[in-house]
C-alpha cells in the first residue's frame, strides 16, 4: 500500500504541511542573536599579552 503514488503524495503533502506549521511556530517568538569577542591590544609590543591588554566586546 506504501507503494501506491497517491499515498506518496498524501504522506509528502502531510510532511510539508507538518513542517509549515512548525515554521510558523518559531516565528511567534523573537529572534535573538547573541555575539561576543574576545581580544588584546596595546600601543607598545611588550604589553600586548600582558593583563591590562585585553579588549571585549558583546553585542
């Protein structure tokens, strides 16, 4: 019965119906994006890897 081409297609049109639902799920709530670096910086070569060097940031 698997076999049968308007099964397939009722079972492939059930699975995109499925999915949509669940895409329209996620849209209900917000999308939030969190980033964040890490680095070093100095004005002489010598303190770049020293304590008072380091440089974030967070967005």
């Amino acid at each position: 019965m698997r076999a049968r081409p308007d099964v397939l297609a009722a079972e492939a049109s059930l699975h995109q119906a499925t999915a949509a639902v669940g895409i329209a799920t996620a849209n209900l709530f917000p999308n939030i994006v969190l980033s964040a670096s890490l680095g070093s910086q100095a004005l002489e070569r010598g303190d770049l890897f020293g304590g008072n060097s380091e440089a974030w940031s967070m967005v």
